[in-house]
C-alpha cells in the first residue's frame, strides 16, 4: 500500500503521519521522493488496513493506494510510476543507471586470467567507451572440471586494473562466505543466474548495501525475478539492477539461450528498477552479440554487458561468445549514433581516427 502526500507537505506533517501508520498492526513506513511530492510506502501485513481510514489522518493525504503486486518494492507503483536510479561511485566519477540516462556499458573477460591479461583488458575497454569493468574470480560452472575461476587472487587483479583504469569494477559472488572479500572490491556485486533464488545470499548482499546486479534465472519467470529482486530491496538496499541474459527454450542449437528482448518493455510497465541486458551470455557467439545489443537499445535497455578477450580463442571461459578489441571498438561505434538517436548517448571519449592503430598495436604488444 502507498500513501502519496500532497505537494509541499510540511515536513513535520510527513513525520506525523508515518509515526501514526507505524503504529498500526506493525506497519513499517518507508518514504520516497517522487515527482516533487513524498510517496509514503506501507510495508508488512496490509490487507487489514483501510484506505479511506488513513485517508482521513491528515488533509495532505491526496490518494492511498493498494500494491496489487507480490512485489511492493521492486513495483513501479511503490514510487508513484517513477523509475528509479542507481548511482555507483568509480574512481573515474559517478556513473548512473537508469531509464532517463545514457546507456552504461560494462565490458571485459568472462574470467580473470591473470595480471597482465586483465589489466590489458580493462584498457582497451575503457579506450572504447566502458565505464565498468566486468570479470569473474568465483565461475559457477555446470561441469565440476570446468576452470571455476581463481577467487581471491583474481579479486587482487581487479583491484589493480580498477586502480590503473579507474573503472567501476562488477564481478559475482557465490557464497555467504566470500562476499565481504568481494564487496570489498566490487563497486556493483553481480549475483549470478544460478543464484537469483539463494535467498540467504540475498538477504546477505541486501545487507551490504553495495549496489547489486541480479542476474535472471536461466528458467526464472519474470514474477520469480522480481521477487528475487524483493528480497534486496527488502534487506534496505534500493540499488537493485536487473540483468536479462538470455532463458532456457526448446531449441538452443543455434544459440545459447533466447534473448528475452520483450522483458525490457514487460518489465517497465511492472518495475521502476534499471535494465541491463547481455547479449553475450545470451547468444554465446560473438558474431550475434552486435545484433543483440543494438536490439536491446531500441527497446529501451539502460546497460549492456559485453564479454571482450585479447584472445577469445585462448580464453579460459566462453572464448566463443567473446568479442575481440577491434570487434568491441567497432561495436562501440556502431552503438554511439545508434543510441544517441533515442537519446541515451554521450560522446565516445577518444578520436575515431586515432582509435583503432592504437588498439592494433596495443593488442600485438600485449600477444
């Protein structure tokens, strides 16, 4: 249920009025700026309360709305119809997630290799346009004899091309136990499909308070997804990014996964949280993974996540869905007038000109 003030509502008047809903059948009251005007949200067992009864504690009360959905939180009616943002910290500034934004793209390795494979990486990411930098140190893997990663070494790594790139780092946690080790380093903590239900580690990274991205379930209804995404929210933390990377289906022959392109706009209609889509894990083969991204930006994505590797096909995880540097900086250059159409674009921050022999040589520098 949502309480929704009337605009210039004296702030003595809001502290009055959530101290009388407290007080009700322990309700918890949680206020939201929206659109110049405080959206009070009622959190707990609502169904016994009476609108037109709350209706009447305060002539600033201008609607009480029942949440029809099972998710209150993550609900686009929680904020009155505003979408939400969330705003992470980098070394090079703040960057923002959001529908009314540019279009944040986070790239690099599936896994962290080693130092100088990372570090390389995060550089010719950056030089493109990347404001993040994502790799695993914790790989969930279907085959137990599958490279699962190196855990914390690979964490150290991150800290140093992080250090050396300034870009936001977002990598995934497993377990309860290794999540104060990767909040430490992580800007964004990632939790992966094979997790969107582990709801211990849910609550846990909720708690963290860390902007967290949710990864939807390789079989996960978008209702499952959102509930996950509850269960962050409800730990306290707000920053929630959700991630579409592609759903089981009858024929993967030709695909990985099926990209879910529809679930951008099914999910605006029932979210205010941020989108990101990644077209790598979803295709899992480079050639398709442009297509896809393009795709995704007309339908109105606020992020993408790009898998890039100096050498794809030495690569110690998913080489095949992984686009080489020249692919990613021309990907990079397709994307920016593409996506400035629909104004969700800001200038790439290098001279095309100049761009690609940089790349070239850096790339057989680094071979």
């Amino acid at each position: 249920m949502i309480v929704i003030l009337k605009s210039q509502t004296p702030l003595s008047e809001v502290e009055r009025i959530c101290e009388e809903l407290r007080n009700q059948n322990n309700i918890t009251p949680e206020k939201l700026e929206s659109n110049h005007k405080v959206v009070i949200g009622l959190l707990g067992d609502t169904a016994s309360l009476n609108p037109d009864q709350i209706q009447q504690l305060s002539p600033f009360i201008e609607q009480v709305l029942r949440v029809k959905k099972p998710f209150k939180r993550a609900s686009l009616e929680f904020r009155h119809g505003e979408p939400s943002e969330v705003v992470v910290q980098t070394p090079n500034g703040a960057v923002t997630f959001g529908q009314n934004h540019p279009v944040v793209v986070v790239a690099g390795p599936c896994s962290v290799e080693n130092e100088e494979m990372i570090v390389e990486t995060a550089l010719i990411c950056k030089a493109a346009g990347a404001k993040f930098l994502r790799g695993g140190a914790y790989k969930p893997r279907t085959s137990p004899y599958a490279f699962q990663g190196h855990g914390e070494s690979a964490l150290e790594l991150l800290a140093k091309a992080r250090e050396v790139t300034g870009l936001g780092i977002i990598t995934e946690v497993m377990d309860t136990a290794d999540l104060d080790k990767v909040a430490a380093v992580a800007d964004v903590v990632q939790v992966g499909a094979r997790n969107m239900q582990n709801f211990p580690l849910l609550r846990k990274v909720g708690a963290t308070g860390k902007p967290v991205l949710l990864k939807r379930g390789l079989s996960a209804t978008i209702e499952e997804w959102l509930m996950a995404a509850e269960y962050i929210l409800a730990a306290g933390n707000p920053n929630v990014i959700l991630c579409e990377r592609g759903i089981r289906s009858f024929d993967q022959k030709y695909t990985r996964n099926v990209l879910d392109i529809s679930v951008i706009p099914v999910l605006r209609s029932l979210t205010h949280l941020p989108i990101m889509i990644d077209p790598s894990h979803a295709t899992g083969k480079s050639e398709f993974v442009p297509t896809m991204a393009m795709a995704s930006i007309a339908a109105g994505a606020d992020s993408l996540m790009i898998e890039v590797h100096p050498n794809p096909a030495k690569a110690l995880s998913d080489g095949p869905q992984s686009l080489t540097p020249e692919k990613f900086e021309q990907l990079m250059l397709e994307i920016a007038p593409f996506a400035k159409f629909f104004g969700r674009w800001t200038t790439l921050p290098f001279p095309t000109a100049m761009s690609s022999h940089w790349l070239h040589e850096f790339v057989d520098a680094a071979k």
